[in-house]
C-alpha cells in the first residue's frame, strides 16, 4: 500500500498529491489573503465531509489546524488567488478526486 501526502505549496498555488515521494497530482488551489494567511506547518486530515454546504464546495476535508481545511468552492474565479480566509480552496471536480484518494489521518504539509 503506497504512502500518500499531500504538499501545499503557497509560492505556485498549488497543491500536490504523493504517493511513496512521487507527485501523481497537481491542483492549482486559492489560498488564504495577507491578512488571513494559509497556515504552514504540518497538519493531517481529522476529517471528511461531502455537499458542506456554503462557501465550501463539493467536499470538505478538516484539517488538525482548527478551523482551517481544504475544500471546494462555490466560486471557481477564486482558484489560483489568495482569497480565502486562509483555508485551501479547489475547484470542486478537483476536490472530490482528491478525497477519494486520500483517507482521515493522510499527512498535510503546507509551506511557502
């Protein structure tokens, strides 16, 4: 069984999928504004939920950073900026491949 992660990388506003240290996927991602920054650090994923309803898309994922996650959007004109209040956005086709492909407990690293 492969070991799956997932890097954040804030400068290229992208996300990236690994399986055993390889990139198998790239999502371009909009991220948190100056003001409401995108936490670096390491974090996994506490938690899933499909149609959250709201600003968050198709697919939530929570991540062990209270209140942040990675999660779709009702605004696709949003990926690829920093708009968001420093949560991970993705287009909603995006997150949902995404989500079944990583389980609660997959490890989130987010840099700069």
């Amino acid at each position: 069984m492969p070991t799956i992660r997932i890097i954040v990388d804030l400068s290229q506003r992208m996300l990236y999928l690994l399986e055993d240290n390889i990139v198998v996927r790239g999502f371009p991602v909009g991220i948190g504004t100056i003001l409401n920054r995108s936490p670096e650090g390491e974090y996994t994923i506490i938690n899933k939920q499909a149609n959250p309803g709201g600003p968050f898309g198709a697919f939530w994922m929570g991540l062990s950073k209270p209140h942040y996650g990675i999660h779709g959007t009702n605004n696709p004109s949003s990926i690829g900026k920093r708009v968001s209040q420093g949560c991970i956005r993705m287009y909603n086709v995006d997150v949902l491949e995404l989500a079944s492909k990583v389980n609660v407990g997959t490890r989130v690293t987010i840099r700069n």
